[in-house]
C-alpha cells in the first residue's frame, strides 16, 4: 500500500508536507509514502527520510513565465503518471490546484482515493491574475468534486470552499508546530547589541511583499527608543532589508535559519509579528505558520486585522490586533501591546499552546485518512488538549 505526495517542489522546506507524512507513516496505514516533486542542483533523485517515507524527484526545476511552467508542470505529470500508473498506489494527495489533474488521472489508473490539501485558496492566491487565474479555477472547479476528502487550513478558507464548490467531505487541519517547550535566550541581544531594557518583536518567514515588510520598517523608525524590529528569513526584499537595517537604528536583519533552530531563535524575542496586507482573498483568509509558532514559544503576538488571525488573536486573548496596515496603526499596536498585563498574556498563551499543536491535528489526520480509506477508527477520535 502506497501514498504518495504530490508537490512539485525540491521538498527541501516543505514543513507541512514532511509533517503530515510523518504522522501517516507512525500511523501505520501504509506500507510506503512517497513525497513526489521536482528535481534541483544539488538534490538527490530519491532521498530516503525514515520509517518508510521517501523523496522522490523527477524533473528539474526551470524558468519563469506562463508557457514554460505550463510546459514543465505537463512534463513532470507525465513522467510522474507513468512512475506511478501500475504500482499499488492505495491514496494520493494533492497539494496543489496545479497536481490535481494528475491526481485524478492516477486515481482512475490505480483506484486510489483522492485527498486535496490545499494550502491556501489556491484560486484566489497573491499575484494570480489573468489567464493563469482563469485557467486555475477552471481546473479547480472541474475535479475538485472528484476528491474523496478535502483538507484546508483555516475556517474561513474551508467555509469559502463549501459554499463556492458545494462540498462535502472537508476537514481544517492547522499547520502548527508539535507542543515543546523553549527557555528564553540573549541571543538576538547579544548578535545585534540590543539593550537589555529594550523589547524584541520578530518578524520570521517569507520577506516578500504583502507581509507587510516594508510598513514594518516604517513603523519602528519612530519607535528605536521604545522598541526593536528583527526581521528574519529570506526572499525578493531579503537584500533591502539588510540595506535598511543598515542605516535605520532599532532594525536588524538575520538570515533564513534552518527549521531545527527556528524555535530557539523565536525564543530570543519577546513578540512575534505577522503582519498580512490584504492584497488577495487568500492573504484575507490565511493562518500563517508563524502565528501558531510564535504562541508555542510563549510569545506575545501583534497581528494586522485580516479575517482569520484577528479572530484567532482576540478570541484567545494571545495579542494585539492593529486597526490597519499603515505605519501609524501598527505603531500604536505596538504601545498598547508593550502595556498589557504580561503574565495575563502569557498565560493565555499556554492555554492556546496546548489546544493548537500538530499532536491535536494529527489526530484529525488519522480521521481523514480512515474515512478516504474506508477503514474503521481504532479508537474514538477526540481533540483534546496537548500533554504538558
């Protein structure tokens, strides 16, 4: 019995993927997972992880533009179908509107069940536009009835996906991080000569547009003696960002870290920021990893106020919502976090910490996978909180 993963990445950081698989590998259901993407300089064509999960790249990835993306997304289904087509191929996954036809194509071939797990509203994402927009939700809306479970990540995502598609079989799994525990550190104070009496707010991820990156900046320009901006990840504005922290007082800027330190480094803040501009319906409606990360380190977080963040912070009392995304909003936000209660914050992130880990989620996974499957549960299902 075989499942395999469809993504057409190098696999190299794909946190939610490798997640999802490994709890379906301590599961059991399989006897193999493949997580099936595309070559890269540098990657081995099949990469052995552990107990039964592997990677496997075909292809290599290539140049920009429409044409070619269309072209080498046809020529790596193709490579991919004919892989697949005869083995016993028992479930795939889709984690893109883009495998989906190629999902369905080897469903047929196999008689695998289908789970689509979208990771953002894939029709509605930032920059889609145009004729890729068109095409895109032709194709969504032409096979996603054929999926057997569907899985999306956040409420608001899921509710967008019942009413426009009228489905059925739908699950929201979070992409939170497994429970652990962090002490705090210096090591951001040390690194950068932050004054021990100045508060740390961390921006972690993707530094690109639409993540309110360069608001940020503008934001703690007139709050150096009040606090101090860390801006840490990679992306288009990685190197603007180097630029600025440069010549702006109170901003630094720390390269991309691998997953394995992110959480120590996380640790070395006081208060996380995830600052989305509502540029697309899928920004609107997201549930950025680095929210739940930020609370699984115990960490105070200032968000901007779209639709699902907002509600998940003012629901469990873990921050501050900004009114908007102008830098006079988010400097406000910025005192009236620095003067709440930091023991009642705290405290409620614990709270928050223990309900919303993968250890809650995985059990939702098992579930979906049972259901797809046809198998009966080995044992009743219920989401209950982290052990401590």
């Amino acid at each position: 019995m075989i499942n395999i993963h469809l993504y057409p990445s190098a696999f190299l950081n794909e946190s939610r993927i490798m997640r999802e698989s490994r709890s379906l590998s301590r599961l059991a259901l399989f006897n193999r997972i493949d997580l099936v993407g595309l070559g890269q300089e540098g990657t081995l064509p099949v990469e052995s992880l552990d107990d039964g999960v592997r990677i496997v790249r075909i292809g290599q990835h290539g140049g920009a533009g429409l044409l070619r993306k269309l072209t080498r997304t046809s020529s790596w289904s193709s490579a991919v179908y004919r892989r697949y087509c005869r083995q016993r191929v028992t479930c795939i996954n889709c984690h893109s509107v883009a495998t989906l036809p190629l999902g369905v194509m080897l469903s047929r071939a196999t008689g695998a069940k289908l789970v689509y797990d979208a990771h953002e509203l894939e029709s509605e994402t930032n920059g889609l536009n145009g004729v890729r927009k068109r095409l895109t939700k032709r194709v969504e809306r032409m096979l996603i009835g054929r999926a057997d479970q569907c899985i999306f990540v956040a409420d608001a995502i899921e509710q967008w996906y019942i009413d426009e598609y009228q489905l059925k079989n739908t699950t929201v799994l979070y992409n939170c991080p497994p429970h652990f525990t962090v002490e705090p550190t210096d090591y951001f104070r040390q690194k950068f000569n932050i004054d021990s009496r100045t508060p740390i707010f961390l921006y972690q991820g993707l530094i690109g547009e639409g993540r309110g990156i360069r608001v940020l900046v503008e934001a703690f320009s007139s709050l150096a003696s009040h606090a101090a901006l860390v801006v840490m990840g990679y992306g288009p504005l990685a190197n603007w960002i180097a630029e600025e922290a440069k010549a702006r007082p109170g901003l630094y800027y720390h390269p991309a870290v691998t997953p394995d330190k992110l959480r120590d480094l996380t640790a070395a803040a006081d208060f996380g920021l995830s600052v989305i501009e509502p540029t697309s319906l899928s920004y609107e409606y997201c549930m950025p990893n680095k929210l739940f990360e930020y609370v699984m380190a115990n960490k105070p977080v200032l968000v901007s106020p779209t639709r699902e963040q907002s509600n998940f912070v003012r629901k469990h009392a873990v921050g501050e919502v900004a009114r908007d995304t102008s830098p006079i909003a988010l400097r406000e936000a910025v005192m009236s976090l620095l003067a709440r209660d930091l023991q009642a914050l705290q405290s409620a992130l614990r709270l928050t910490a223990r309900e919303y880990c993968w250890e809650n989620q995985e059990k939702k996974l098992e579930t979906i996978y049972r259901e797809a499957l046809g198998l009966s549960a080995l044992h009743a299902v219920q989401i209950s909180q982290c052990e401590v």
